[in-house]
C-alpha cells in the first residue's frame, strides 16, 4: 500500500472522494459543498467552476467528479438537511451531510437527536440509518462563541449515535471510512485548527474500527487522555517532561462513542495517575464522563485524584489572547501531570 | 379517473378499518390497560386512503403523532400495530415504538412521529432517494394544520422545490392543532396558498371526500413520478375525538361533533358517492363487519399477548457497536 | 407564613402566579397555555372558557385571571417561541417559555444556546436576558423516546445557562420564583411524575436561591446524590436500608447549575462513600459530571469506587416493563449502596 | 415623504461612515491583524440606513453576520465597533464579541449574528416587549437571500402576524448566500410574495436606492406603529466584496463587480438623486473625507488599544452565579 503525506483536509476529502467511488449510494449533502449555482459567472457552467467546495476547501473537488445529483448543494436550511439525510437514509442512500460548523446543531438537532438516533430502536430492530452528519468543532481561529464550539459530549450522550472525533490525517480518513461504511447514524467532528497538520496517509482506501483507542505515546508515569486537536497539545506537555524523566502515556480514544473503555482502563491501572484533556466543556462533558469511568472502575488503581483539564465554564471569547486562555494547552497539560506525580 | 370496483372496495376497506380500529381503540383505552398517549384519527379516513391509495409499496409516506391512520392505508398489519400499541412484543415495533412510533419499512412507512412537523423533512430524504437511485418512487408527508407552522415543515418544501423532488406534501386540516384552532395559529388566510408560494402547485380538497382526495393525489403523483417536483394539498377534515384521549374538548361543544359526525363523515360521504353498481350497500357493509371482526381480533390477540422480555431493553439500539 | 398542601403543578402554577401578579413585565408564552383561541364552542369568548390550561392543566387560571397579552398562546413554533423569548428577555420583558415537553428542544435550541446563553459575554456584560423555558422531562408516562428524556445535562453544559430540576413541590414554588426574578436565563425541568405529589407549601411567594443542595436526609455511612423523581426513590432506598442500620444521606443539589459543589464534598468527605443517581444520561451526563466532580476534588476522602446509577444507553422504551426497568430505582440505589458498605 | 436638509445629509453621512469603515477594514485585513471572519456590507448601504432613518433608539434591530452596516446605521459608536473587530478591551463588547456580535442595547442593536436566520425570531420578541410595554416601540430584523431560507425565519413570520407585532422583517437580497445564488436557494421565484402567503404585506425595492427604501420602511413602521403588525420589505442590492474576506469569489468575475460599482452604488445613486439644493455636491463630499477621517482615526485608536486583561474571560457569563 502506497502512502503519501497529506493533510488533515485532503484525508477527509480521499475518504469522502473513495467511498463514494466505492458505493454509488453514498451522495454528499451541504451548503455550497460546490458552490457557484445560479452564480453569474459564464465559466460555471463551461468549465464547470466549483466556486467553493466547502467554506474551507474540503470537499473541493468532489462535484466536478461526481456531479450535482450526488454533490448535493442546499440553500441555508439545516434542519431540512439533516432530516433529508436522516430520511434518506432509512430509504436506500448513505448520505454524508455537511453542518459546516457544527456549532448549527441547535437549528437541526432533532432530526438527529429524536429521529436518526432513535429509528432502529422505536421501530423495534427494523431500520438503519447509514448517515454521516460531518462538521468543524474546536477554538482557536477568532470564530467567537457561535462558530468555536466543540458539542461532541451532547452527541456521546444521545443511544444510537456514534461520535468520532479523529486527531491526526491518518486517522481522519480511516475512521471517515469506517463512518461511511457503518449502518448507524454517526457524528464526525473535524477540528478546524487541523486541517493544515500533516501526516503519512495511505493512499487506497482503508477503515479504522470505531471503539479502538490509539496510544500516541506509551508511559509508565501518569495516563493522559485526550482528544481531537488536545492529543497534540498532550504530546507536547510529554515531550517537554520526557527530559525531566517522567514518562507520560497519551490516550486518543478516536470515539467518543463507542469509548474504547478497557484501552483507558488499563492504562489507567498501569499508571495509577490520569489527566483528562477535553475541549468540550466545563461541565457535563467528555472529560466527566472519563473521570466517572475511572472514578467508578479504576478506582482501586487509582494512586491520586483525577486531574481535568477542560476550558472554563465561559462561551469562547473573541479577542485571541482570551482565546488562548480559553483553549486547554500544553501548558496547562503539563501543570496537571506535575501536580499528579507530586502526589 | 374513475376508479373500478376492486379499487373502490379495497379502498372503502382501508377506510373501514381505520374507523373501526380508532373507535375500538377508544373503548379499549376507557379500561385503563393501554400505555401513554393515544390520538385517534376517526373523522379524517379519506385523507390517509385517498392518498395512499395512489402509492406502491416500494412508495414511502412520514406521518404525524396521529399516525394510526396513515399506518393501516399505507398497508402496515393491524395485528402488530394493535399489539404494538398495547406495548408487546408481538408489535410491529417488538413494544419499543408505542402508538406515536409505528413503522413498517418494508411497506413504506417511515414511522409516526411524536415530533409536530417531524415528517416533511424525512420524506423529502425518501423522495431523494427515489430521485438518486432512479426507481420511479415517490414520497408523501402528512402533517396537521398545527405542524404547517412549524419551520421544519417550510424548510422542507423550498428545499423539495429547489431540488424538484417526488413529494407530495399532505397538510391534513382538521381545525384544530391540540385545542388551538387554525385559524389562530395559521396567520395566513390559507395554507395552500403558503405553499404555492414556495413555488409549487398547492390544491385544497375536501379532505372528507375520498374522491377528491384520490384524484389531486392521483395528479400530484404523476408529477412526481414524471420529474415534474412537489405538490401540496391541504385537505380539510375533522376529527371525531379529542386531540388526545383524554381531552375534554372545551373547545367546541358536543353538538358539534355531533353534527360534525352526521355531515362530515368521510365513509358516509364514500357510501353517498360511490357508483352503486360498482359498490353495493351490503358489500359496504359487509366490509364494515369484517373491519370490527379484524379489529377485534388483533385486540384479543394483542391482549393475550406477552410483553416483551426485559433483555430487549438493550438491544436494538444499533446495527453494532 | 401561612402553608398548605399543595401539588407539584400546584406549586408551579403558584409561583407563575404569584410573579405576574408581582412584576408586569412577566409573560407566559407557549401553546395552549389557554387553548381554546379560535375554537367553535361558544363559551370560550361569553364565559373566558380555558380549553386546555397546559397540556397537563398547570397554567390552567392564569389566562383567565391575567388575558391575551400575558398569556400568550402561540402556533406550534418552538423556535420562534424561545428565539421571541430571547428578544424579549433583552429588551424589558420577564417572559416564562414553555416548551410543553422538553424534549422538543431539538427544534429550538439555537435560539438558546447559541443566543440566549451568550449574550451577555459575547455582548462584553451589556446584556440581561431573565427568561425562563419551563418544560416536562423524565420517564415513567409511557411517552415514548420523543416525550420521556432528561436532558438537563445538555443544558449545564452550556455556559450562560441556570438549570433547575425540583424535586417536590416546595422546592418547585420557590425555586421558579427565583429562576423568574433571575437576570439570566434559567432552564426549568419539571419531572412529568412528580405533578401530583404533595407537600406543605407556603402560599405567601419565597425564593430558594440556586446553587444551595437541599440535604433531604442525614447520614453517615454512605451519601447518595440524587435530583428530581430519583430524589424520592433514593429516600425509598434510604428507608429501607435504615432498618439494617445503614445511614444513608441523601442529598439533592436542586440546581444543576450553579452545583452546590461545596455542599457535595462536605458531604462526601463526610461519608466517604458516594451514589450519583441520574436519570439523564448513560453518557455524558449529570451524574458523570457529579462523578468527575468527586474524583478530582474529593480523592482523598473517598473509601471506595464512586457508584453510578442511570438509565442504560438507550432510548426511553414504551412498552411499561421495558420503561420501569430503564428508569433508575430504589431497588437499583439499594444495590449500589450495598455494594458501597461491603466494600 | 420628502426629507429636509438635515435629514438627507444624515443618512449620507451614515451610508458614507459605513463605506468608509468597510473599505478600510478590507485594507486593514490584509494587514492580517484582524482576528476571525469578516463580511463587508459595502454596496448594501441605502438598506441599513434607508430602514434605521425610521427607527428611534428605543426601537430595536436584530441583524447578521454582516452586520457593521446595521450597527452603524442604528447609532453604534464606529470607535467602539473597531476596536471590538481588533479585538480590544476599549471595544464594544470588551473583544469578546468580534465582528459577527457587535451590539449596543443602548441604541437598540440587538447584536450581529453569525447564525443565519437568528435575528426574526430575537426581533419578534423585541416587537413583543414593545407591544406589551405598549412604548411604541417597533423592531426591525435584517436577513439575506440565504437567511430568507431558514426555518426560523418563517416561523418568526407566521409568529408576528398571528400576534400581530409591530416588527419589519428586511430581506437584504443581494443575490447570494456565500457562493450560491438566490435563484438556486430560493426556490419560489420571489422572497416578497413568499412572506406575503404568510399574510403580510410585503415589498420590493431597489435596495440600492435611498428613496425606496426609506419610503417603504416609513410606511412599514407607521403602520407597525400604528399597531397594524409586521411587514416584509425584500431590497435587491449587491455586495461589492467577497462573501467574507479571502473570498475568491469564483461564481462572478471580476468585470461583473466592476459593473455593479458602477452601476449599482448605493452612494452614487443617492448622490445622483438627492435635491441638489437641499445637499450640494460639497457637502457630500466633505462628508465623505469626514467619513474617511473617522474611521482612519478609529483604526488608530484600535490598533493602539489594549487586549482585554485575562481576568475577563471569566467575567459577565451570568449576572451573578
Ligand atoms: C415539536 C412539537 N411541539 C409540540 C408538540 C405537542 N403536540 C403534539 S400534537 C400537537 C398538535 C398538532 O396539531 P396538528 O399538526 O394540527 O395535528 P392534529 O393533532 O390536529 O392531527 C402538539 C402541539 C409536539 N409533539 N412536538
Ligand atoms: C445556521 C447557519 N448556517 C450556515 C451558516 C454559514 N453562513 C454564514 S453566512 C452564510 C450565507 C448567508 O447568506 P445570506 O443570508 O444571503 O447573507 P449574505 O451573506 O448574502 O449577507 C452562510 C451559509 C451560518 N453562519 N449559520
Ligand atoms: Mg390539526
Ligand atoms: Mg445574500
């Protein structure tokens, strides 16, 4: 298998491009995924001009390929999107539906929340709902308090979504695979500050099981346990304590839901001491819902409080030095990891 | 077009089954043994049969909390819709769904739905469907005078205009949304005219007239089918019940339901139109029979049947995980 | 202060009451908070008939005594309901939104959590928004997956938010009574169960403030920390297991935002062993934000694992066998704290 | 209704303030000190203000993503609007808002929204404070072409017509919601007459025209005022630069925006047909180099300003906790 380095963008874009080569069924739904409909310039229609493929690129491509009857552009109207996909769905397709920022779930949650998450089990075993709803989350770009958020703890909270939250380009693409191949609805959060990073990307296809967490580092000392664009930040804080001797394992669950719990319970049980790094919230977010795994099955490994590194309880501020405050770092990673090993 | 026996019978049975199924489930409810909440749809047969009648099976319909109607039109088993409701295992949903969540995908129906102004927007994903795989289907969404305000339900339709998609959007009129009636809620002077002015044909039918509701359906569908994008009818109906079983309809005072019931019955209506060489009145009337024999037996069955066993309580809930 | 016996809805409908008549700037916005507008029936414009009062009769008498103008029924519209909320709250009105079930947050969340919530930070502390969304949760009604969620830990999680969740009728009148004459907007959960239970309720108007846990029993050997309808069956656990001489105390935060955190660990650190019982969620919910809440700041003092009661990871099943063993119970809390005094 | 001298040079000197601030802020942007996004409202500038020349500060506007314009014609302080886009602590919102949340209360901006669709149903609830306050008071909500799809917008509609509101819901068309335009998004062939099957009155107009607009809104808010309820105002005009900054702008080419600045400048028009007596070619043009002054003397202070202290992200989440 040939590999090639490719960013985070492009990984998501191969996967998207890959399966819908694969599976005829697979059509992409969005706004301006193309962009340019019923625009005036002449070359849209002659050379057939995507005006945007997506606001930040990544679907760029895609309908030159494969047209407009399977790159589907919407005008503004979530909730009549994701509940097309989720009907779709039902009804033969494996749509891929874009919420741009997935900070817009508040004016279409429940066609996920009431609807695509709960067909199979109201209907009694007798549905799937093979969607994908596919989004940015995350701080750190200015976007302010409406365009910054990361709401994957609501979604892990829903039965019957799955939540994926990759944090590299590798990973990207085969768990975007993986959530285009899966017959239940799943959550696919991309973190905007990681489109740009790169890593060694296979170029043919491939899936990466949900439920099965990544040990970016593996340690003797403390357990960090982080997601999405925070896995970085939790590697810079062990390299930095690399040189001071304390050995630091890193923990990318890749799912939030399904949780790989036995991947974190045993590192835990090896190490004794955990940080949780989460960017979701301040309360009731993923970082709790770790803490409480450990709280309640490692508790007898358990050689020191649990420490949570999570944003406060603040919307995100604008201004880019609030901003920074805002965003858990390396930083405040490695103030967590002192403390632990202290104790 | 006129419609030959068979079909009027078939259709007039459909009509039936519904009446005898809601007014059966009415006096079953009285003793206490059927779980949550129940709204009936006697008094609106027409709307549900006339359309459904113009669908296939391969054709998908989302419905509304009061759903029985669509459920038994579109062809889902009275049996498992009765056990169902009365939360066993023998159900069309195994007793998870309940009456607000019947569905039979193999028959088309994407499943009432709790939410008002759920349906339009998973329809059109139906209808996408059948646009993209090319299989010459159609969808239809039925919604209440009360579900036409929501945005949900707009939303649906300019996207189903933008993308020219086999939908018929059924806005089902019965006065009333709970105990607010439509005339409040809907500022418009017409709901029709609300959705004519997303750009599609939108007719008004007297939604207690088989026959008209059959034939705007019957039109709208072969737009549909044709490529030739969304239709809405608004069909205008009462319901014979209160909003939910339970409610005692201070809105409007029995004497008007009483009326309501003697004019605007749509299986009387049917039994006054329909051609009497092609329908006689004792084969009307023996469908009647066997639509409260039908009943009555799903209702004896659903009765003796088992809950279903506390394992299932977890399962279910995904393909695999 | 004179008192007397009075239901939950009682109790609510007091308090709505009692601040209408109070401040003129508090309205009720919802459906069929009358109902009855434009209906057939004669008496409803020569007699002010109500036709529904609430789908369960808790505003019933208020439009009657207050009018159109301040009791205000509305299209089914959920987002325009608390969007229009939102606005009014920001510009001289008190409005008190109901959402009928809670539930049906999925149609109109934006309007709160990307608008109401963030206002006064995005604003920079120029905005007051004092709305209340008032609305059903909880399991037990045979409602089905769309009528029978909790979703109270969806809203803690949002920052800018107050989140009550009562848990009998005293606490329902003064704790709504303080959500109403809050400056910020407060999200107010009335368990659909707890309508007809009674308690001594003061008929003058009072104000619980938020954030103080109510300990509704002392104890100590283990803590249990439970909300809502799990309050009463925590007590029911509690009551049996008194007779083994098991002291169990349990304690009721009331609000879930603010947390009495202190009150928590006092209590923890007290017992050292603990029960979050929560009928939210299976993931990411209130009980693992409590659970999380433990592990890092009361370590020390816990004597064994935290033990976590909830529903499991499903939709809220119909069929009442189904539904009565997916409700946590004082059977289930009974096991938990065995377990916890074993240890 | 013809306006007096120092009534037209005010609305010029808005539309000018507002041409000025934008024009800038595309240059300052370039510079790359400019945190987030940024969407100018340069070319739509007869639409703000044509609407907010009829509003008092206690009337209220919910507006959008591209939102300055609003601000500005609504009274915002342009000091305080700049450094709040440079994210400072002297900035309206103390840099915690940014440019897609900018308000004032206290001139009645409700605040720019980076959701589409979520200034109708803020608005409504503004129109209804006024209502039941009985102030007199009116609110106006601005929504694109794009935003004009939303569901919440249409319920915001139905809303006020049902409650009869004293509100203006603006649809600035300006032909695209980012890359796509309005005549694939919207799948009616007017947003006008879609807003008026809700049961309002409802308008078009040049929106790059002064006159119209300010002429439709005066009869708009008198009769909200007047507690005739809502009205829809639909003004076609066009956004001179991309949809936010960086925007290649690929679905019009160059020459096409060349020949809307030509064509289709609100400040030219406005210039074009003002009473020449009543505001001379001078005075307009002083106001402009005032314009310009302003804004260059905003972007200075902007840039000198100081961050916001880092105490401040915990402040002003709740009024008290
Ligand atoms: C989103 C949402 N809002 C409110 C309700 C509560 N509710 C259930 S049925 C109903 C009335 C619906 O009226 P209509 O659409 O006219 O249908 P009908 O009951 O007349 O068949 C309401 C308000 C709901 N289930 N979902
Ligand atoms: C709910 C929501 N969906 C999508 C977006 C992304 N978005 C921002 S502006 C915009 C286009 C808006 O078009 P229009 O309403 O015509 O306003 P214009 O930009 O032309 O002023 C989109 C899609 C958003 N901010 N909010
Ligand atoms: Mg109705
Ligand atoms: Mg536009």
């Amino acid at each position: 298998m040939t590999t090639s380095k490719k960013t985070y963008r492009e990984a998501v874009k191969d996967a998207l491009c890959q399966e819908m080569e694969r599976d005829e069924t697979v059509v992409q739904i969005g706004e301006d995924l193309r962009g340019g409909h019923a625009g005036t310039n002449p070359d849209l229609e002659t050379k057939k001009v995507e005006a945007f493929g997506g606001v930040l690129g990544v679907t760029k491509g895609l309908w030159t390929q494969f047209g407009s009857e399977r790159v589907i552009d919407t005008p503004i109207t979530e909730s009549a999107i994701i509940g097309m996909a989720a009907g779709a769905a039902l009804t033969g397709l494996r749509p891929v539906a874009e919420l741009m920022f997935m900070d817009f779930f508040g004016v279409c949650y429940d066609a996920l929340y009431n609807q695509a998450a709960k067909f199979r089990y109201m209907f009694g075993g007798k549905a799937r709902t093979p969607m994908v709803m596919r989004g940015m989350i995350g701080a750190g770009f200015s976007a302010a308090a409406q365009h910054s958020q990361s709401p994957y703890n609501v979604f892990a909270a829903v039965p019957g979504l799955k939540v994926v939250v990759p944090s590299n380009a590798y990973d990207a693409k085969g768990l975007l695979i993986q959530a285009i191949r899966d017959d239940d609805p799943v959550v696919f959060c991309e973190h905007k500050t990681l489109y740009d990073t790169k890593a060694e990307v296979p170029d043919e296809p491939y899936a990466i099981p949900f439920g099965v967490a990544n040990y970016t580092r593996q340690g003797t000392d403390v357990t960090v346990i982080a997601l999405s664009a925070m896995v970085g930040a939790a590697n810079d804080a062990a390299d930095r304590l690399a040189a001071e001797g304390i050995s630091v394992e890193v923990v990318d669950p890749r799912t939030v839901s399904p949780l790989d719990e036995e991947g974190i319970l045993e590192s835990v049980a090896a190490t004794g001491r955990v940080v949780v790094v989460d960017e979701s919230a301040a309360r009731c977010g993923f970082g709790h819902d770790v803490a409480a795994l450990i709280a309640t099955k490692a508790f007898d490994s358990l050689r020191a409080p649990v420490e949570l590194v999570t944003p406060p309880h603040t919307p995100v501020p604008f201004s880019p030095k609030l901003e920074k405050a805002w965003l858990p770092d390396a930083a405040r990673i490695e103030t967590a990891i002192r403390r632990l090993v202290a104790n | 077009m006129a419609l030959n026996k068979q079909e009027l019978l078939r259709a007039y049975r459909r009509m039936s089954e519904i009446r005898a199924f809601e007014d059966r489930l009415h006096e079953e409810n009285a003793t206490g043994d059927i779980p949550g909440f129940i709204h009936l749809y006697s008094g609106q047969e027409a709307i549900a049969v006339g359309v459904c009648e113009n669908l296939r099976d391969t054709d998908y319909i989302g419905s509304t909390h009061r759903g029985h109607g669509h459920c038994i039109a579109k062809g889902c088993d009275i049996r498992g819709m009765m056990a169902e409701i009365f939360g066993k295992d023998d159900g069309l949903c195994h007793g998870k769904g309940g009456s607000m969540h019947i569905a039979d995908l193999s028959v088309g129906m994407l499943g009432a739905n709790a939410i008002v102004g759920g349906a339009p927007s998973l329809a059109i994903g139906a209808a996408l469907s059948a646009k993209t795989l090319r299989n010459g289907g159609i969808a239809a969404s039925f919604t209440g005078d009360g579900g036409s305000n929501q945005g949900t339900t707009f939303e649906a339709m300019n996207m189903a205009v933008v993308l020219r998609l086999p939908i018929i959007f059924v806005i089902e009129n019965n006065g009333f949304g709970e105990a607010t009636g439509t005339e409040y809620a809907v500022g418009a002077p017409d709901i029709a005219a609300r959705a004519a002015a997303f750009g599609m044909p939108a007719v008004k039918v007297d939604g207690t007239d088989f026959f008209e509701v059959h034939e705007a359906t019957r039109q709208a569908a072969e737009r549909a089918r044709d490529g030739g994008g969304p239709t809405t009818i608004e069909a205008r109906a009462n319901r014979f019940w209160g909003h939910f079983e339970g409610d005692a309809q201070l809105y409007r005072t029995p004497e008007q339901v009483a009326e309501l019931r003697r004019t605007r019955d749509p299986l009387q209506i049917f039994r006054d139109r329909v051609d009497r060489k092609k329908a006689t009145a004792r084969e009307l009337e023996a469908i009647d029979e066997e639509s409260r024999e039908l009943v009555g037996d799903a209702v004896a069955r659903a009765r003796a049947a088992a809950y279903p066993p506390i394992e299932n309580l977890l399962t279910d809930v995904y393909v695999s995980y």
